[in-house]
C-alpha cells in the first residue's frame, strides 16, 4: 500500500493534452497544402470533431469511451504526421518548394512530431491520466523522472513529496528525445 505521502488526491489537469491537439491542428494549417494529407482544414477539423465528444465522455464518466477516443484522435494525428513527413522527403528532390519553404515546413513538423509522441506518452503511460489518478501513486510506471530519483524521506525536502509526471513532463521527453542523437 502506497505512503500517505505517496498519495496524490488531485486529477491530472487535462487542458494541457486538449491545447497540444488544438496546437497540432494550428500548425497543420500553417503548412503549405502540398504538405498536408487531403484538404488543409480536414485534420483540425476532425480533430475539433473528436476532442468534444472526448471532453464530454469524460466529464460524464464514461472512462472506456474516453480512452477510445483519445487513442483515436492520437492515432489520426499521428498518421497525419507520418503522411505529412512523407509529402515532404517526396517535395525534395523537386525543387518546387523554397529552401526556406522546406525549412520551416520541416521545422513545424518537427514540432507536431514532438506534441504527437508527447500526447501518445501521456496517453498510454501507467494506463492513461485516469489510470494514473485512480491508483493514485508517486512517479511514472515507463518513465525515471528526476523527481523519482529523491530518497522517500528527502521528497518533502525539495517540495515534490506528492510529485506525478504531468503532460508537461511528457512533452519535456518528448522535446529531449527528439532533439538529441542519443537513443
């Protein structure tokens, strides 16, 4: 059984996870239509689509629908992704694109693929953010955060005693993963 102080009683904030969604449906837009899978405006539409159902289902309990759908919308922004990526190794070689175009087409998707990989750690980390609140445990079950590496007793010392990764935390990993060479 968990320490008291191993305890976290407070629900991970979800607004985080529905900005970086709302953020990968901005950067989309911003890509040249050339870039994007079907029209520019399908994938921020479907994903508006689908975060309100997803918002919904939470709000009223239903846990599995939830947990479905936000597989779902990881899953159709990650194939987006991986299209988008693709369209751009293809624009390479043609010329028809701008040095600078390529560049920071390149650099946006780049940033999309960190949000995706972040969303997608947060998501299945320790079963998902209810999952995580309804066992109510210090830490992360796939991740070492520095957090976790304080003795028990040092963890109120340096204010993080009640300490959980949140989407921040994953979307630092995210950022530190895909910005280094190391594995």
């Amino acid at each position: 059984m968990n320490a008291p102080q191993d305890r976290v009683d407070t629900p991970e904030p979800r607004w985080q996870a529905l900005l970086a969604f709302l953020a990968i449906g901005a950067i989309y837009l911003a890509l040249p239509s050339n870039l994007v899978v079907g029209p520019t405006w399908l994938l921020p539409t479907a994903i508006v689509v689908l975060l309100v159902p997803t918002v919904v289902s939470h709000r009223v309990g239903k846990l599995s629908l939830n947990r479905t759908l936000g597989v779902l919308i990881n899953g159709i922004t990650t194939l987006a992704l991986i299209g988008s990526v693709i369209l751009l190794v293809r624009a390479l070689p043609s010329h028809k694109e701008s040095p600078l175009q390529l560049l920071r087409s390149g650099g946006l998707l780049w940033l999309t693929n960190v949000i995706v990989f972040a969303l997608w750690y947060w998501r299945l980390d320790g079963g998902g953010p209810t999952q995580r609140h309804q066992e109510n445990k210090f830490g992360s079950t796939s991740f070492l955060f520095p957090q976790m590496q304080i003795q028990r007793d040092e963890r109120s010392q340096f204010a993080c005693a009640r300490w959980r990764a949140r989407f921040v935390d994953y979307l630092f990993v995210s950022f530190t993963q895909s910005a280094t060479f190391g594995p």
